[in-house]
C-alpha cells in the first residue's frame, strides 16, 4: 500500500509503504526513468524503517531523508518504532537513526505529513482515536541543521490534518478537519493559519468551514497567485472536490476522483 513519494531527481525516488504482508516495514527506491527495471529489483531496492511509514521528505542540505511512521493509529501504537521519525541517509539508503515524537514528558502520537523549510522540519501528528483530551493532534517544528538530530522549536496542539507554506516562507496554513466520536466538532474545522517567523506564532482562523459532511484532506498555495487550494472528501463515500479560494473568500470549486489526497503544482514549458 504505497503512500507517499518523494522525488529526488530524474533517477532516484522514494515511497512509503504504509502496510506490508509481513511483520517488516519499509520505504522503497526506484529510477522513475526506468520503471521496468526498478519493479524487477523491487524486493531488493527495499529500507527497513519503523511501523506503518506514512510522510518523507528530503533535507537537500545534508541529503537526508525523513519519514514519519505512524504505528496504523491505535492498531500498532505499542510497536517499539510506532510514532517515531526515520533518518535515512539517500547516498547509503540505510535508516541511520530514529527519533520518538515528544516534547518531555509528553509524547505525541501517529505522525503523519512531514514537510521541510530553510533548515526545518513540520511534523503533524494526528494523534491516536482513544486519545481522551479534547485536542489530539499536533503541528510539531524541529530545527534540523544537526544532521540527524532533531531539536524542537515550536509545538503547536492543534488537530491539523495538512499542511502548506505560502511562496515565501512565513506562514503556515493548515486544515482542521476534526470530528469527534460524539458527532460534533471539537473545535472549529477550517484552515488556519501561522506567522511562523513572528515571536507571536497563534494559530488563527482564516475560513471557517460549516458543512459537517466535508472532511478536508488536502491543502497547497497556488505559487503563481497565492490563492488556496483545499481538497474535500465528503467522509471518504463519493468523489472528492476542490475549493479555490482568494483571500479566504470562496471563488471556484471543481470534481475529482476518490478521497483527493494531495495537491501539487507543476511548470510545463
């Protein structure tokens, strides 16, 4: 069950895989410009990491790469490497070491995205169903310039689901799409967003979203016109939706396939 990718260049890339036949879990390498070859090697081209891997991204400073593994929520929370980050070190493809998600004494659980910026990692944490505070998840900022080391900056107890950075690096918007088991909101679902680079770094509400049925799965900035882009679920049941939207204010929406899980933009010449 592949989940998610990460391109290095032209003849490396790496993917996740969330959930194996055997008790071993791994993130696989393969040469997109070679696609036969790699699914001939696929068994070989294979990292050991911790349970069920979901988020990688790539530290081009140091050329590391990170991948946070979630333990499949509360089914493999107790797995010794559940809610934990690998490191893995691209030239060697080897996990080179891993780290707890925590800010002592607490840790935090079922670590999903996981995005690097100038130097820094965002983790999101979704935290586990039979958690019993009010606010599950967490948005959790790690200054990485120690290669392998992860040292935390900010912690924000926010039930964030994805995040985004706008074109130029201070703001972090992330969506809320909490829903608790009571059938109500625990808070108020919608995107917020972050100054990051502010000494005041509180989480503010931008668009309020109202439509209980709406699961929110997915968030970028446009890099062309700063205008946000939300992907919507409908409660995983019928194909998703795109909103586009323009200053918080709604201005098109469009169709798209099965639970819409990411959003990405591209330059073609």
């Amino acid at each position: 069950m592949p989940r998610k990718m990460c391109f290095i260049n032209d003849t490396l890339a790496f993917v996740t895989a969330y959930r194996e036949l055997g008790d071993e879990n791994y993130v696989y390498y393969f040469n997109p410009s070679d696609l036969h070859n790699s699914q001939q090697n696929i068994e070989v081209n294979k990292i050991s990491v911790g349970s069920h891997p979901e988020g990688i991204c790539y530290d081009p400073i140091h050329q590391l790469l990170y991948v946070t593994n979630s333990g499949y929520g509360d089914l493999d929370s107790h797995h010794p490497k559940a809610s934990t980050i690998s490191v893995i070190d691209i030239n060697s493809k080897t996990e080179i070491n891993y780290f707890y998600i925590e800010a002592s004494p607490k840790l935090y659980h079922n670590p999903n995205r996981i995005y690097y910026l100038d130097g820094n990692l965002y983790v999101v944490c979704w935290g586990l169903p039979t958690d019993n505070a009010d606010v599950k998840g967490a948005i959790m900022e790690y200054d990485i310039s120690n290669p392998g080391a992860l040292k935390l900056n900010n912690l924000w107890e926010v039930n964030a689901f994805d995040l985004c950075f706008n074109k130029a690096g201070d703001t972090l918007f992330y969506i809320n799409s909490s829903w608790n088991n009571n059938g109500t909101y625990n808070d108020i679902p919608g995107v917020y967003y972050i100054a990051i680079k502010e000494v005041n770094k509180i989480p503010q509400l931008l668009i309020k979203n109202t439509n209980q049925y709406d699961m929110w799965t997915a968030i970028a900035i446009n890099p062309h016109s700063s205008e946000l882009w939300v992907a919507n679920a409908f409660r995983y049941v019928t194909n998703g939706e795109i909103s586009i939207y323009r200053d918080g204010n709604l201005i098109r929406k469009f169709g798209v396939g099965n639970i819409p899980n990411a959003i990405r933009f591209f330059n073609f010449l």
